[in-house]
C-alpha cells in the first residue's frame, strides 16, 4: 500500500471515538477518493452512487465477483446519512458508525487495500 493511503487510514484511526457523523463521512471520503486514485477516469463522476457503480464496474473487470462488490452498494445507500451530516449538521447513532465501518472495512478488503492502519478500525 503507499504511504499516502497508510496516512489516511491513519487519519482514520485517530477519528474513530470522536463525532460519529464527521467519521462517517471521512470514511466515505476516503472511499471516494481511493476510487478516483485507483482509476483516474472516475473523476469525471460528481455523485457518489454513481461512481461506487462504475467503480465496481471497473473491479468486475479486474476479475472480483460480482457477490463481493455488495459493499459498494451498502457504502451508496448509507451516503444518505453523510448528506443529512453535511446538509443539516445531523448526528449518528453508534449502530450507524458500527454498520459504516464494516462496510469500509468490506470495501478495503475487496480493493485489497493492506494496511497496520486498518487494525485500529478493527477494534
């Protein structure tokens, strides 16, 4: 993994236990911005759905199983909840951050995306 993704996992660690809304969307920020990173044609896609979608477009063709992309669908559907914490300053319940992050780590691991950072979210 480069160092630039160990750091933001990093980042990520030392955010877990504070706002669970503003974790959320870090989380999710760094899921929109890994799939830009890894394929640098995505950045044309301004809605997230959409460009969790193509994104698991471009990892079918890389040969991951349809069945293991169901994360990306999750991380989608639960944009939601970041919109109300970026639109209306909404709080999230601690079922909500457990279910997100979950999800993300679901998310690395069919990236396969390495990290000592991912340990700490983990816990």
């Amino acid at each position: 993994m480069s160092d630039l993704t160990d750091e933001r996992l990093e980042r990520l660690a030392n955010m877990a236990g504070g706002d669970e809304g503003f974790f959320v969307l870090a989380l999710h920020s760094f899921v929109e911005s890994h799939a830009r990173t890894d394929h640098p044609p995505l950045a044309w896609f301004d809605r997230f759905p959409e460009l969790l979608w193509k994104y698991g477009d471009v990892l079918k063709s890389r040969g991951v199983a349809v069945e293991r992309l169901a994360p990306l669908t999750r991380i989608a559907k639960e944009h939601l909840l970041t919109n109300q914490v970026r639109h209306t300053f909404a709080r999230l319940d601690a079922e909500e951050v457990l279910a997100a992050t979950h999800n993300f780590l679901a998310f690395c691991d069919v990236c396969g995306i390495r990290s000592p950072g991912l340990a700490a979210l983990r816990a």
